[in-house]
C-alpha cells in the first residue's frame, strides 16, 4: 500500500447527520469519507452516544490519513 499524500480534516456534514472527512489542499479531491450516526427521537443521550463515537472514527480515518 503507498501513503497517500492526502492532508484532511473532520467537519459536520450540512445535511445529513454525518461527519464528513476532507481534503484542505485545494484542486485535489475534497470528500474522502462520511462516517453517518443514527439520530433517536426519544433520547438525546443515545443520539449524543452515536453522534460521539462517529467522530472519534472520523478522527481515525483522518489520522490515517495526515500522518507523516
């Protein structure tokens, strides 16, 4: 496998409930991933529990994808 040359950063999906992975370097491809959670109606604690654990897989993703 090479290492991409790939530098990217986790922001909220507008849209969706999703965490989106992108890339900063203009003119190279913006989206590399979305990682959705579940919102439940009736409990803000799950939909926060859910919402958490997307973005730490987010974070990974990311990490794996700014290392040096």
């Amino acid at each position: 496998m090479t290492k991409p040359n790939i530098k990217t950063k986790v922001v909220h999906s507008e849209s969706k409930n999703a965490w989106n992975i992108i890339g900063t370097r203009p003119g190279s491809k913006y989206k590399i991933a979305r990682v959705p959670y579940i919102e439940i109606k009736n409990s803000k604690m799950l939909t926060h529990m859910q919402r958490d654990e997307a973005f730490k897989h987010a974070e990974f993703i990311s990490f794996c994808f700014n290392q040096d």
